[in-house]
C-alpha cells in the first residue's frame, strides 16, 4: 500500500516556501501519494494537519517565522511547534517540522534546502517498526 503524505505550507514569504516545497519534494519516493495544501501563515498549520489526521500516513509542515520588532515571532514559533508535537504525540503519526524560525530574511533564504530535513525525518519514522 502506498503511503500517502501531506505537506502543509505557509506562503506567507513565497520565495522561502517554493524554496522549502522543491527541496522536500526532491527526498519524497516517487511511489508515495503527497497532496500540498498553502496556508497564508505558520498559525494555520497545525488545524490543517489536525483536520487530516484519519487521511494521511505522515506530514510535513513547511514555512518560515522571521523575527520582527514585536514578541510575535516568539508567540507563532512556540505555539506552532508545541501544537506540530503534540498532534503528532497524540496521533503517533510523524510529523516533519520545516518551519524556519530566523532572525532576518539572510538566515531563511541560507536555509530553503532545511525542507529536505524534514522530509528525511519523517521518512525515517515511518520506516520504524
């Protein structure tokens, strides 16, 4: 049976995202069933997956959070990543975390290829026993 993917996107900043998207498409087994849906932002992915739990084997979140001069950065980035572990704690379903959290665009468009990371990551859950 093939094993069916979904890859939750934020597009806020479009350029990092298509950046994050190829590099984690190029590690996916061209036998596995993968479905992209964008979200305009990091906050959005965790109800996404949530409301795909029961359809997917796996999932890979990617976006990217860049610190501004407001606590903001600190709310998104913590509450994303507590919400992508938890569901995937609850679920026991692997969950790939490609969200990058940079303090400027520098960092995040040095860091496009971390969606293959991702990918990797959850590749190696699913094939546990």
């Amino acid at each position: 049976m093939k094993k069916k993917i979904l890859i939750v996107i934020a597009d806020y900043y479009k350029d990092i995202s298509s950046g994050l998207l190829k590099s984690t498409q190029n590690c996916l087994p061209k036998n596995f069933v993968v479905k992209i849906i964008k979200v305009p932002g990091v906050f959005e992915i965790p109800v996404i997956i949530s409301k795909n739990l029961k359809r997917y084997d796996a999932f890979i979140a990617l976006g990217c959070v860049i610190k501004g001069e407001t606590p903001h950065f600190d709310f998104i980035s913590y509450a994303s990543t507590d919400a992508i572990m938890n569901l995937s704690i609850n679920s026991k379903k692997p969950i790939g975390n490609g969200i990058l959290t940079c303090l400027n665009m520098k960092q995040a468009k040095a860091r496009k290829k971390k969606g293959a990371e991702a990918a990797n990551a959850v590749l190696s859950v699913l094939s546990q026993k």
